[in-house]
C-alpha cells in the first residue's frame, strides 16, 4: 500500500520559544454523521489529541445554546459572506463541537491530528465546518480547497487578515486566528491607504514568523524597509478581548500620533 498523501505536516517552529501562552483550537462540524469510526488515518493523522474534546449535539437542541453561533450578528455575518454553507449548516441535524487548550510547544502536531479528524468527518456525513477564530463557515469543497494541499496549507490559510478604517483616513490590518498558535495576533495601526498593500505583506510575513514560534516582548523594535526606525511592539489583549479573542501585538505606522 502506498502512503498516503501527507495534507497535515506538524511543521516544526524553528523560533519557537517557550512563553505562558496557550494554544487555543474551536471548531463547529455541521452534518448527517454515520455511526463509523473516523478515517483520520489517511489523512496522516493519529485522531484527536488527549487536550481536544469532541462533543455532539442535535441541532435543534444546540440552536437554544446562549453560545450558538448562527444566530444573531454573528449568524447574519455567516449567512451573508457564505449563503451556500450557511444553509447546508443550517439544515444539518447533528453538529459536533470541537474544543481544545494546549501548552504552548515546539511543533503542530496538535493541529495536523485536529485537521485531520476534520477532514475524516467529512467523509462520514459533514456537510460545513465553522472555524469561529477566523470568523468563517465553509462548505465541504470549500474546507477541502483551502486545507487539502499536499505537504500542507499555507501558514496564511489558518489565520484571517482584515482591513479596516482607522482614524482620519487610515487604515487597521490586523488578523484573528492566532490563538491556534499560542500567539498574540497582529495589529498594524494608521496604515496610509497607499501603504496598506504593504503592511498586509508584513502583517503575512509576522503571521509565518509567529506561527513558527517567534514571539514579541513588549517595546521590541521591528525592522521595515523604508520605515526610518522601524517599529515597536506593545502587547495587549487577553482571551475576553472584543476585537481579536486573545492577546495582541501592535505596531503603529510612522507620521501620524496615537
């Protein structure tokens, strides 16, 4: 029998350093599920880690949940930006809830063995996975285009970059996702609009860095080209933050005051 196509690497983090930061993994798994044991295996994963809990609900008991995560603005984000998976969500009877903490640590075999489950629940019956921290609801294909690549997804892929207005006509790049890591996530403040190309690269850039376990202390100086001193990290944040649901380091951009 040939090997099976590796889809989940537990890339190692060659920068890693150990910090109190935890590795934080959410997902909600819509479907039919057949009663069959989940085949994980051929997507290089071992199932799901000892930190990870599984749990399944009927549907229409879990749409009474205060946490629910269709209903209200979140529901109505979800319905507007994917209306195809939103349905099919919708209409599933069953949905599993999938929650774990980790220690932060030196490799992501977590996540592959986490993925790789996901994966294996499509086959038996999912029809959408809602991945919370990235605030984004694929259907089956959509999930599998995006993490189904050999030798594995793009660093990029696991974490969300956003766009929005700032004060007087700047811009805020800043990303969700993060947590999956066991690191703070980005914050680039006052982008002039003709440098927001350029501060997503960067912001793309730290996402790997972090990602493969680099990590900011508070007034750390970042070198950027064609930014004359560079800039320097604050850390803030924490898990009940509203803006990113975990801890975060920012940058401002230069020529403008906080």
């Amino acid at each position: 029998m040939s090997n099976p196509v590796i889809y989940f690497p537990a890339w190692q983090r060659p920068h890693w350093q150990s910090s109190d930061e935890e590795i934080v993994l959410q997902f909600y798994v819509f479907g039919n599920f057949q009663p069959t044991r989940v085949p994980s295996a051929v997507y290089g994963s071992d199932g799901l880690p000892e930190e990870v809990q599984l749990s399944s609900h009927h549907h229409h008991v879990l749409r009474d949940w205060e946490g629910y995560p269709l209903k209200g603005p979140l529901g109505e984000l979800f319905k507007n930006d994917s209306p195809e998976a939103y349905e099919e969500a919708m209409a599933a009877p069953q949905v599993l809830v999938v929650h774990g903490r980790f220690k932060d640590q030196g490799d992501t075999g977590y996540l592959r063995d986490t993925l790789g489950v996901l994966a294996g629940l499509l086959d038996i019956g999912g029809v959408a996975i809602l991945d919370p921290q990235i605030l984004t609801l694929f259907d089956a294909a959509e999930w599998r285009d995006r993490y189904l690549v050999k030798d594995g997804a793009p660093l990029r892929n696991h974490v969300l970059i956003l766009r929005d207005e700032d004060e007087a006509g700047r811009y805020w790049v800043h990303t969700r996702g993060l947590r999956k890591f066991g690191r703070p996530d980005i914050s680039l403040r006052n982008v002039p609009e003709s440098e927001t190309d350029r501060a997503g690269a960067l912001c793309q850039r730290l996402i790997e860095l972090e990602a493969l376990g680099a990590r900011f202390v508070d007034g750390q100086a970042l070198d950027v080209d064609g930014i004359f001193g560079g800039l320097t990290a604050e850390l803030g944040g924490g898990f009940d933050d509203p803006q990113f649901n975990n801890t975060y380091v920012e940058f401002y951009w230069p020529g403008m005051d906080k």
